[in-house]
C-alpha cells in the first residue's frame, strides 16, 4: 500500500519524518513520499532535509520513503522552474497544490502545474474538462484525498477523471498523526467519492507502474 502525500515537521506537519515513516508502517503502509510544502523561500532547505533523511533511512526498514515536494501557492509562472530545480537535485515525487475550494489558490494553477510537469495534482478541486484532459494527456495522477475539506471534491474529482480517463490516486494528505489512517480507511475515501473495488485496484496497479518507473 502506497501514500505519496504527507507532511512533516519541515513545514506545517507535526513529526519528523522519521515519525512519519514509522507510524505509516505501523498502520500497515509499504511505501511513502514525504512531500512537504514549498516555494522560493524554502525549496531548498526542505528538499535537503528530506533528501538528506531518505538517504540515511535503512533499506532493510519497515517502509520505503520517497523524497517528495509540494509546491503550493506559488504564482503560476514558478511552477516549470522550481519543478526543474526539483528534479535535478534528485526529487522522486513532485506534488501540486491544486486549486482546492477551501483555500484561496490563484486561478489557472492547477493548468500551470500540469504543464510544468508534477506527478500528482493535490486535491484540484473542481477541476474541469481541459485540466482533466491536460492531466491525461501528462500522465499526473489527480487526487482523490482522505484531508478533511479537501475531501469535499473528490466526487467531482473522481467523475471528470473517469469521463476523461485520467489516472487517479488516493492519499491521505496528513499534517497530524490523527491523519495517519489505514489503508483500509483510505480506500474508503474513493468508496465514498464514487469508485468501486475494482477502480481501487487499478488505482493502485497504476500507482506501482509508477513507482517501477522512478525506481
């Protein structure tokens, strides 16, 4: 079981990641991306700390932890050169803040962020049918998120990517160690926005694809 969102002490989350990494293992997750939030004034401070973690967390663990960012509230324009500047310096997943309805996020950023080349637009709201047909035509995964509030859209969400035939994936999104649920919880998550068994799996078999890709 995979969770390629979740924050840690380096930006608005609660634990140190490795924290995080241990209570994602106890709840029974095999792989995680600690993705914390950034923009110029941080990127690089966060991306070393996570980058500096993953490279002293033991292979033989527990879990596997994927260095990740989530580039978040930046103007538009930032996204194509600090999702550059991520890649080069060895970041494996690249999340978006996606233009969710309980925060203030400027318009035409979940466009900017799929142009620029992430690999998960977070929680994008009410997204619509030329984003969700950019992010097929990217291959970024749209996500359909377990975050109170964010969670709000994740029917939305889940029916423009099965219309349009977008890649989706579940995560919890945790800021807190009460975010940290189990991956059956989680699966609920898409139940509840519409998805079947069945669409669950694939999710997942999509998301492993992936992760084969970044390996």
């Amino acid at each position: 079981m995979y969770n390629l969102h979740c924050h840690s002490l380096h930006s608005d989350g609660a634990l140190l990641p490795s924290e995080v990494a241990v209570r994602y293992a106890a709840a029974g997750y095999k792989l995680i991306a600690i993705t914390d939030h950034a923009d110029y004034s941080n990127i690089e401070f966060a991306s070393k700390a996570i980058l500096e973690f993953c490279r002293h967390w033991p292979l033989v663990s527990a879990i596997k932890v994927l260095p990740g960012i989530e580039l978040t509230h930046i103007p538009p324009q930032q996204f194509k050169p600090l999702v550059k500047y991520a890649r080069e310096i060895g970041i494996k997943i690249i999340v978006g803040h996606g233009e969710t309805i309980m925060e203030p996020v400027t318009p035409g950023t979940n466009c900017a962020a799929l142009e620029a080349g992430i690999d998960i637009l977070a929680h994008p709201g009410l997204i619509t049918d030329s984003d969700a047909k950019l992010a097929k035509q990217k291959g970024v995964f749209l996500e359909i998120t377990s975050r109170k509030g964010h969670a709000t859209t994740n029917r939305h969400v889940v029916e423009k990517a099965l219309e349009i035939g977008c890649r989706l994936i579940l995560d919890t999104d945790s800021h807190q160690p009460e975010d940290i649920i189990s991956p059956e919880e989680l699966k609920k998550t898409g139940l509840k926005a519409g998805l079947n068994t069945k669409q669950i799996e694939k999710i997942y078999q999509d998301v492993e694809r992936f992760l084969k890709e970044r390996e």
